[in-house]
C-alpha cells in the first residue's frame, strides 16, 4: 500500500503535518455502545487507527454514551474486544459521559454568552418552528428568556424539577438560517433514565451534536472523521467550537461502507437479532464482526479489503464479492488442508489386503514454505463424494468412471473395475483395484491420470456436522430495496450438511483454519463438542456468483 497514492484524508494530514499545523495528530473511534460492530464500523476503525499509524499519532476509543435508554455494558465489552481483533489499539478509553459535568458548563456558557435558553415548547412545537428548507422557521416565544431564568430553569431542569419532554436547552442561532441544524438545534433533553455509567446522576442528557464535537475538543482530537450525512452538521460542531473557545478539531467526512446483499445498520441487525431471523449477533451469517469472526474471515483479510476500497467521497456500494476475495486470497496461504467427503459413495480397493492399513503423508499448507505434514490413514474402503462418479460419462469427465483411473489425493492411483448395485438398481459401493507402485511421493507405475480426488477411509471417517452458508440477502442492493428488508431474507442462506472428516480434524481448534480440498474454506464453530464437531464455511474456493 506504500506505492499506492494517498486518499483523501491522507492528503489532508500529510498538508497539516508538513505545514506543521500539529505536532501529531489523534484521531478517535467514537462507537455508540448500543449494538455490536459491523463491517462499516471496520471501515472506520481501519481508518482512523490507520491515519494514526501511519503518520505517528494515536487513537482513542471513545464511547458515545449520551442516550441512556439504548446503551448497555455489554456492548461495550464486545465493541473493545472487535476493535483489539482486528489488530488495533487505542490510546485512551474514554466515555462522552465522563464529560456530562464539563458539557453541562457548556450548556451555562451559552446562557451566560446569550446563545442558549431553555424552551417549553413541546417537540411537535419545536418541530414545527424549525420551518423547512425552503422556509425560513419562526421563533420559539422562550427564545427571549433572560440570562437569569435561563440559568434557573437549567439548573432545574439537572436537579429533576420537571418531568420528561417539559423542556430541553437550545442554542439561539438564528431560525432563519439556510442550514436546518443551526435553526436553534436542541442541546439538552430531560430523560430520567439510568445510565450504564453515570447511574441516576442525570436527569438531563446532552444532544449528539452538543456532545461529539466538544469531546473532540476536550481530548484535543485532531482529525475527527466521520460519515457524509454528517456534513451539515459541520457548521454547528464548528460553531460550538468557536463560541465555547475550545481546541479546534475538524469534522472531515468520507462514505460509509456500503456492501451488496448485505445490511448494515445496528438498528436492522438488531431486528434480524430480536425477531430470530438469525442465532445471534455472532451468527456467521451477520455482518458483525462477531459474525465475520465466528464464520472464519480473518483480521488480515477485512483490513485488506479496507484498504483496497479505499476512501470515498461519494456514496457508492461495495461488492461482497471483493470482501470474500480478500478473504480467500489470506486462508490460501495459512489454511491447513484435509480431506472431507459430503456425500459418500463407498470404494471398496478388492486388491487391497483386508485388515491392512497404513499411514500416508499429507502435506498441511503446499503455500507454507515449512510446510509439515499430517497422517492420513488409508485402508481398503474408502469414500469418495457421489459426484466425483458417473457410470456413463462424457469424454471430458476426468473422474472416476468405469474402466477409468484417478489419484487419490497424497494416496495411490485406481480404476473402476464395477459397480456394486442393490435391487432396485441404486449404486451401492464402485469395486476399483490400486495400483501399489503409485503412492504419492514414490510412484514409480509411470501411469498419468488427469484427475485427483479427496476421500476419506471408512473406517476411520469421523462424522462432523458442516454449516454452509449464503447470501443472508437475496437482493444486491437493500438500500433501493422497497419495504421491509426482511422480506428480502433469502430464505436459504443456511444449509446443514453431515459429512465425513479425515481424523486429523479431531485436533481441529478454533485458532486454525482449514482448507477442505476441493470444497473450500472452513473453520471449527464453537458448537463443537467432544462428540461432535461443527465445521462453518467461510467460503467457497471460488467465486460461485462471479457473472
Ligand atoms: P449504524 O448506522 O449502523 O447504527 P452508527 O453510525 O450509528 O451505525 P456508531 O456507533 O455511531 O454507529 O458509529 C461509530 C463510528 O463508525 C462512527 O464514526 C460512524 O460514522 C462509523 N460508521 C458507522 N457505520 C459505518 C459505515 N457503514 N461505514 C463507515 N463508517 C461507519
Ligand atoms: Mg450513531
Ligand atoms: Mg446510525
């Protein structure tokens, strides 16, 4: 990425250093803890992590912790373990609400300054003074309150005098101003609500825009990114900024991640959650990265796909495709290869000697230049996947057919000899015959056959259970998509498939990732237990939606 040319934000630090603006700059991931991370939260995570790594500065994790009602410690703990998963650090972590106090001064200031006042107005009032944005709104008739009442009536509303909604703070702006976020926007709302945090300290809760820029002041942030529907609230972050003559941090946007098929908003993943369209937040099939971790995609893969996207300054929507392909391109190189067979067909080796058995070398990664191997049993009954055989097949068909030959996979060459039927005509079990001078590594037959194919002994096949999924989403694009999502569910996205592993799958751990030649990438669930192991698809070996 080092020859890549710089994007945008990039550009923008590099100016700002070399013009020596900052000494360093500091960055901030700002989650609300009401829901789990998701791929876009990657997005700007690897973003602002990255500028800091990148150009010397550092990060913090900041929680925005001003809505009482939707936040919860447990989302807290699973946003600081994804954001450690994917390789980050933060410098500080830190919550909006640590600075409730210093905001609440904030709040005084105004008054004080003549640029805030309490309002009784209802929301519906209030909603209904903002005008539109072709016509200018009106004022509120608590907009002339003095600086005196103002600063009872706040304190008041702290204190718990009035219940919810009886009044909230707002900036005195101007309510004919072309922008609708500086028509006297809403500082302070009355919420008697527990906090996660702050318990019932507060009665009084600030607004987004009256906590997020002045948090970025507080901590002396530098570059504060966030998304393109933020843009119009950058005049209000900046003229907070200047009237509380707080350190200058600067809002600068890029577009949010968008990806095909996919949903990506913690308030409709939290619906697929609650309404049991999927296991959970940490269901494989969930954009979250509990999800994507849970399903195998590696660290290194969303960091790369972060990377290749780049950073946009348009709304524009992602192919999954290319997040897969990174995933891909990594398990390639650190998988571990095994053989698994999902739909057995049963070869019966009439020259091999029964009871007879031995181990086979197979290698563990051909792309790992210390590659090790692992023991492969082979004996006289093997299985080979039903589609790997065809009793009548066509001249291109490099698999077994009668009087055909194939390698088994780190084995021996063999030939279909017959076909063992039962009454009704099903194919029961293929008789073939080995070749013994073709073992894999020391072949001496000098026969060349075309095509190579997993399989699995019988007698020591172990059952596993393998989850294979699809889109979750039958449509590319949701965002165009008309009424409810859900009903966009692709109702196949998950197909629970018995299989049989090759027993060097019973020293499977969730740490590893494996390759199952020929079917494709696949990690342990932790579902597993002793008795029985649970296999998820991370994905198939090549693209199957590629047009
Ligand atoms: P959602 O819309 O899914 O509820 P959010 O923006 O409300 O997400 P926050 O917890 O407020 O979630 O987001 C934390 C940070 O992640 C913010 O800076 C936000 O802009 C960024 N972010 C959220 N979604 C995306 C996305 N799809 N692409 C890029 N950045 C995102
Ligand atoms: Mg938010
Ligand atoms: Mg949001």
């Amino acid at each position: 990425s080092d020859e890549k040319s710089l994007n945008f934000l990039e550009e923008i630090v590099d100016s700002d250093l070399k013009a020596g603006k900052y000494k360093q700059i500091i960055t901030r991931f700002p989650p609300e803890p009401n829901g789990y991370l998701h791929m876009g939260h990657a997005k700007s995570i690897c973003l602002n992590f990255g500028l800091a790594l990148k150009y010397g500065g550092y990060t913090n994790l900041r929680f925005d912790d001003t809505n009482p009602v939707t936040e919860d410690t447990e989302y807290v703990e699973s946003i600081k373990n994804d954001v450690q998963w994917l390789g980050f650090q933060w410098k500080h972590e830190l919550y909006a609400s640590d600075y409730f106090a210093q905001l609440y001064g904030f709040g005084i200031k105004l008054i004080e300054k003549g640029l805030a006042y309490v309002d009784d107005s209802t929301s519906e009032e209030i909603a209904a003074q903002k005008g539109t944005p072709t016509q200018p709104g009106t004022d509120s008739p608590y907009r002339n309150r003095s600086k005196e009442e103002n600063l009872k009536l706040f304190q008041e509303m702290k204190e718990g005098k009035y219940p919810d909604g009886a009044k909230v703070l707002r900036a005195r702006i101007d309510m004919g101003h072309i922008n609708m976020h500086m028509r006297d926007p809403i500082l302070y709302r009355i919420k008697h609500a527990h906090h996660h945090r702050t318990g019932d300290t507060w009665c009084i809760y600030p607004m987004y825009d009256f906590a997020h820029g002045q948090s970025d002041a507080i901590e002396q942030i530098t570059h504060s990114i966030c998304t393109l529907e933020f843009i119009p609230h950058r005049e209000l972050y900046d003229w907070f900024i200047a009237k509380l003559e707080l350190y200058p941090s600067h809002q600068y946007e890029f577009a949010r991640l968008n990806m095909t098929y996919t949903v990506m908003s913690k308030r409709k993943l939290l619906q697929l959650v609650n309404e049991k369209y999927v296991a959970g937040w940490d269901d494989p099939r969930m954009p979250t990265l509990s999800g994507v971790r849970r399903r195998g995609y590696t660290p290194e893969s969303i960091r790369e796909f972060c990377d290749k996207i780049g950073v946009a300054k348009r709304e524009n929507l992602i192919d999954v495709g290319l997040l897969e392909f990174c995933v891909r391109e990594h398990l390639n190189k650190i998988s571990l290869r095994r053989m698994v067979v999902f739909d057995p067909l049963k070869v019966i080796i009439t020259n091999y000697p029964e009871g007879k058995g031995e181990m086979l070398a197979g290698e563990n990664n051909p792309e790992d230049p210390n590659a090790t191997t692992r023991d492969v049993p082979f004996s006289r009954e093997i299985y080979i996947e039903q589609e790997d055989f065809m009793e009548v097949a066509p001249k291109k068909f490099f698999r077994l057919a009668p009087g055909q030959m194939v390698r088994l996979k780190n084995a021996y060459i063999i030939r279909c000899e017959s076909v063992v039927k039962d009454s009704a005509g099903k194919i029961q079990a293929l008789h073939c015959t080995y070749i013994p001078e073709s073992r894999s590594g020391s072949d001496t037959s000098g026969i060349n056959v075309k095509g190579t194919l997993h399989w699995v002994s019988v007698q020591h096949a172990v059952p596993v259970e393998t989850r294979l999924y699809d889109r979750l989403f039958k449509v590319e694009d949701l965002g165009d998509a008309e009424g409810d999502f859900k009903s966009y569910l692709n109702p196949d996205s998950l197909q629970v498939v018995q299989a049989y592993a090759e027993p060097a799958l019973l020293e499977a751990t969730t740490a590893e990732r494996y390759q199952f030649l020929r079917k494709g990438y696949f990690c342990l669930d932790p579902d597993s237990t002793h008795t029985k192991l649970v296999f998820n698809r991370t994905v198939t070996l090549r693209d199957m939606w590629a047009k």
